[in-house]
C-alpha cells in the first residue's frame, strides 16, 4: 500500500497504547476453537480485497496501511470492487496502482492473490457478498449491520455458512476492541452483580447522515458501463435509477433502517457480549422522523427498543440523532456513544471513560469497586487482532458471527416491530421472527 491521497484521517496510534489496545482485543473471545483455514508464516504476506471503495472503506484502507508501513506487517491491497467504477479506480490509485479492479466482486473472490475481503458496501450486499466470500474460502471483514433488516433469512444463512467454514469472520463493531467490555463480562460471569435482570445502552448524536451527510460522487452519473444500477439493487426492490439511491443509500429504507441498525450494532453488540444472552423472546420499538422530515428520508432520526430475553433481562436501546447529550455520560469506548449500564440483583456496573464502575445494591454483600479500563476502542488494533487470528488460522475474532447473528437477530425485530406497530416474537424451536 502506498500513501492515500488523504492523510487527514490517517489513523494516530503510538506504540504503547497500540500494543496494550491489541492485547485486549485479543483476549475478547471467550473460549478458544480448533484453527480454521491455512496457517501462515510472518513472513507470508496476506492479500486484501475490498468489496465497496466509499467512504467507511477508505477508513479501512489507511487502518491497513499504518498496519503495513509503521508496524511493517506482511499485507497488501491487491484488489479493488465496486460498483460505481470511477470510485473503485480512484480509491487503487490512491492505494497501489499496481492492485487490480473488478467491477464485479463475484472477480475479485475468484482472484487466487485475495486472502482477506473488506466488504464495505450497503448494508443490503453485506450478507449476499460475505456468503459468497466464506464459501470461496476468503477471510471476510463485514461492516455493520451485517444483514439488511428485511434479511432474516440470509443472516441465517450467513451464521450457518460461518459456523461451517474454514475461513474466519469479523463484524465491523470496532467497539468491540475496547477492554471494558471484556472486564465487565468477567465481573458478571464472576457473580459480582448477582443476577442479571436489566441494562441500557444508547447512541446519541446531531446529523441526518444521509441528505446532507453522504458524499454525492457525481450528481450526473447514470447507469451505464461505470455504474451498474442493477447490481446496486441486488435484492431489494425494483426502482428506476436516482443518484440519490446510490450515494445517499442511508435514507431508504429499500437499503438501510437508520439508527437502529446504522448506529445501535456500535452500542448494543457490547451488551449482549457482556450478558451472554442469544436471541430475544420478544422485542417492542417506537420512534420516527422527528428532526430531519427531507422529502427523501424514509427512515426514522430517532429510535427506542425494549427487548426481554428468556433469561428475564431486559435491555433498553434509546436513542436519536436530533441530540448528542449521552445522559449516563460517554463511554469508554467512541462508537458507541452512551455508557451502557448492566442491573444486576446485587449490584450495578457502570463506565466511564477510564473505568469499569461497580456499585453494590441496597443491602446485597457486594463491595463497591471501580477498574482501570485497559484499553479503549481503536480500529488499528481491532484489524491487527482479526490479520493475526488470520495468519494463525484460529478464532473467535474480536466481533465474530454468533455474536452479530445475536445481536443483529434483536434489531432486526425491532426494526419490524416498529414498521408493524406490533410485538415482535422469536420463536426459539423454530428460530423464526413472529410478529
């Protein structure tokens, strides 16, 4: 990888703080599993496509590319995909002009030099093209949500093709890189809260992200041998062409849901992490467009999920983009926005910025305790915990598949039971979403 054209945003990490971020993500998962896929040398260098060359994606790119000039890994962008060509070019040339293009992924996956994909695409191609990347034997980074809300199925699909592949991983939830989570999972699987029976979290922040808030590439592009609407559209339904479709893709609900699933996969995945718990029983939400009603917005500014699991937890997710107050104060980690808050029978687990806080309840035995956090969230380390679970061939990654198909199963129903006004059900012997 060669320098980016843009270096602003280029990742600031010092020595220190990188190798203690990249110890604790390493220690994320819970139990260790047999190795998965070839185990490569130091030396052997690891090949990365990337499916989607917007804006996350060049995120992604600078990551990598301090991974290989300061920390010297043995890595290299060697392809590039996307649908709207001149961005794909424009994103190799900045990178390595010597990598190759595709237009079509479907390329890029039969391309032997390809070890790792970073797909960074519409949430609506996350699930299709990681599917497809797992079974033609690729590593596989997929950012967040990892399905589309309408796709239930297809997250079934891709949790099965996971768990059944060589290949590993991870869910673009780099919040999950902070140790806090960690530490507090540890005090919870310990008994220092007791029982758990409610948590909280939220995300909270001002900008519509979508209208004014996603970069329009070229406001006359058409479809055409540099656009390919069509495969844009994927699975989601047949609509004539609109620029606005394809750069400001977060304001529909054709190809997002807005916080609920843009923003509450940062601050929701570390709770179910630290509860342990799986798919809900049944999930209520509410909300709408209160801030930005644009003549193009579909979906909601503003979002709130109550989920009751069969374990008698409930989890609140609140949130809006109309305000950035976090209320119980900001976490350790950034992504996610407001501290979560995990109620136990005997006791309260609360953060801030450097500490796990424990505080007992009334007339529980619990002794009030705070935590240095480790570490917090920093997407360097969180790329060189998953190229090293690469090279060894072992996981679980940072953010693995069972933990976003838990995570993304409870969005997804509160995605649809506010569209339904309803209750959404999970029926457990049947792993089907009832409303």
């Amino acid at each position: 990888m060669t320098t980016a054209s843009d270096s602003s945003s280029t990742p600031s990490i010092n020595r220190r703080d990188f190798v203690r971020t990249a110890a604790a993500v390493a220690a994320v998962g819970a139990a260790p599993y047999v190795a998965r896929g070839r185990v490569l040398s130091a030396n052997d260098r690891i090949g990365i496509g990337f499916i989607g060359c917007g804006h996350r994606a060049s995120a992604h790119m600078k990551s990598l590319e301090w991974l290989q000039t300061q920390q010297k890994l043995a890595i290299e962008a060697v392809a590039f995909s996307d649908m709207y060509r001149p961005r794909m070019e424009q994103r190799r040339d900045a990178i390595n002009k010597q990598a190759k293009t595709y237009h079509d992924y479907r390329e890029l996956l039969a391309d032997p030099a390809v070890d790792i994909v970073c797909i960074a695409t519409p949430d609506h191609h996350h699930a299709p093209q990681a599917i497809a990347a797992l079974k033609a034997g690729k590593h596989v980074y997929v950012e967040k949500p990892i399905t589309h809300w309408r796709q239930f199925k297809l997250l079934k699909e891709l949790n099965e093709t996971a768990s059944q592949s060589k290949a590993l991983l991870q869910c673009g939830t780099q919040g999950m890189s902070c140790s806090a989570w960690r530490q507090a999972r540890k005090l919870i699987t310990d008994g220092a809260i007791g029982q758990p029976i409610h948590a909280e979290a939220g995300y909270f922040r001002v900008g519509d992200w979508g209208e004014r808030g996603m970069h329009v590439d070229d406001p006359n592009a058409k479809p055409g041998p540099d656009l390919n609407w069509d495969e844009f559209l994927g699975d989601s339904p047949k609509r004539e062409f609109s620029v606005d479709r394809v750069f400001r893709w977060r304001l529909f609900e054709d190809y997002a849901g807005g916080p609920v699933t843009d923003l509450y996969p940062h601050c929701f995945t570390p709770v179910v992490y630290m509860l342990g718990v799986k798919c809900p029983s049944t999930v209520v939400a509410s909300g709408g467009i209160y801030r930005y009603p644009y003549e193009l917005r579909e979906v909601p500014d503003s979002f709130n999920l109550l989920i009751d699991y069969p374990e008698k937890i409930t989890v609140a997710v609140l949130g809006t983009q109309g305000n950035n107050h976090p209320g119980t104060g900001p976490a350790p980690s950034g992504s996610v926005g407001r501290a979560p808050v995990i109620r136990g029978w005997d006791g309260t687990i609360t953060f801030t910025p450097k500490e796990v806080v424990l505080t007992p309840t009334q007339g529980s035995k619990t002794k009030p305790a705070t935590f240095p956090v480790e570490s917090r969230e920093d997407l360097v380390s969180f790329w060189k915990s998953f190229l090293d679970a690469v090279r060894a061939g072992q996981g679980p990654t940072a953010s693995p598949m069972d933990l976003a198909y838990h995570t993304q199963t409870a969005l997804i129903m509160g995605m649809l039971a506010y569209r339904a006004q309803k209750t959404a059900k999970f029926d457990a012997q049947k792993q089907e979403i009832v409303i």
